[in-house]
C-alpha cells in the first residue's frame, strides 16, 4: 500500500490543484459496487488530509471534495438499485460477489433504515448497501434522510484525525504549518466520534432490547 500511497501524496504536493480531484474520486469510487471492496479510498483521503497543516492543502476544500464524492457515489448506486429493482443483485458484476450481497441485506434486516447509516463506516459493505438500499425499494427520501447525516459525520471522521496529528507532530517538531489548526478542530472530531458512539450503543441497546422486528415491520420501515 505504501508503494502506491507514497508516489500519490509527492504527486499531488507538487499539483495541489490534483488533491481536490483525487479526493473526490477517490470517495466517489469508495462507493462504487465491487469497485469500492478494492480501492483503498478511505486510505487516500487519510494521507492526503495530512497535507493541510503544511497548507499545501485547504481543509475546507478537503472536506468538500470528500463529501461531494461520497454523496455522488452513494446516490448513483442507490439510484442504480432503485431503477433495476432487486434483479441487479444477481446480475454481473455483483453475482461474482455473493457474499457481500448477502452481508449487505443481512444488514438491512438486522439494522431497517439504519443500516444505511452504520454501513458508510463498515466497508467492505460500504460499497455494496447504497445499491443494496435500492434494489429493496427504499423510499429516495428516507435514504438521504439517513446517507446525508452519515456522509457529513463520515467525512471529518476521515479527514481530520490525520489533519490534527501531522498539525500536533509539526508543532511539537517546530516545523511550518498553519497554527491553530489543532486547537479549533479537535473538538469537532470529538464531538462527531462520539455522536457517532452514542447512536451506535443507542440503537444496539433498542435492538437487543426488544423484540426482533417482524418482516412486515422491516418492509415499512423501508418506506
């Protein structure tokens, strides 16, 4: 992995305008069936964060970028899904994955809607649920209800541990960067890991605690 990341990040140092592109590609195509059980996107957008403290990078324009592309990945797939209906499951190129599709619908019936949420951080199926979402007749509105919020938790969570630790190594080592940076949004990491515990244990909590949901139940909780 360090053969292809290391080339990456010295390429796009010295074309910054590239990191913004390949930032978003590399969310965009993260999202992506099949595609995205491969591309190590997540690993990308983590290296090239740690290129703002030095302000070759914006984090503004990172965190954009990350977003975009995971919004515009997530809605083709789910769109994709949604028009094939349950048929696309089955079909090239998921069928050579039958596993994960079973992973993902296994999801759905264990977590409803919320799946879509929880899915944004578990990859590999990450890359399969959007599609997934669709070929089960989720209703549009509830899954962007629900994809929205998780992108836009997703995405710092991404961006900005590697952001805060190379601005703390650069302070520490008495090396350029922007000061600050560590100070004004670390707080925002905080809060978004532990929004994102607190539902997670919330919903584990609900689930374990009452009665397993019938499958009536599940098919109106897609709609």
């Amino acid at each position: 992995m360090a053969a292809f990341i290391d080339p990456l990040i010295a390429f796009v140092s010295a074309n910054p305008w590239l990191a913004y592109l390949t930032l978003f590609l590399a969310a965009l195509l993260e999202a992506v069936p099949v595609v995205g059980s491969v591309v190590p996107g997540s690993t990308i957008i983590l290296a090239l964060s740690a290129l703002v403290p030095s302000g070759d990078l914006q984090l503004v324009w990172v965190l954009l970028a990350a977003i975009a592309g995971a919004l515009l990945g997530d809605g083709s797939a789910f769109w994709i899904g949604h028009r094939a209906q349950r048929e696309i499951l089955s079909a090239w190129p998921m069928s050579n994955y039958p596993r994960l599709v079973a992973q993902s619908e296994a999801f759905f019936h264990r977590w409803g809607t919320l799946a879509v949420f929880f899915a944004r951080f578990v990859p590999p199926i990450r890359a399969f649920v959007p599609m997934t979402a669709g070929a089960l007749a989720m209703a549009p509105l509830r899954f962007y209800a629900v994809n929205i919020p998780a992108i836009l938790l997703w995405a710092p969570a991404h961006v900005l541990p590697g952001v805060l630790a190379i601005s703390v190594l650069h302070e520490y080592a008495g090396l350029p960067h922007h000061g600050g940076i560590a100070r004004h949004y670390w707080m925002l990491a905080v809060i978004g890991a532990a929004l994102i515990v607190a539902l997670a244990t919330w919903t584990i909590r609900r689930r374990h605690g009452g009665i397993e949901p019938t499958a009536e139940q599940i098919r109106k909780d897609f709609r």
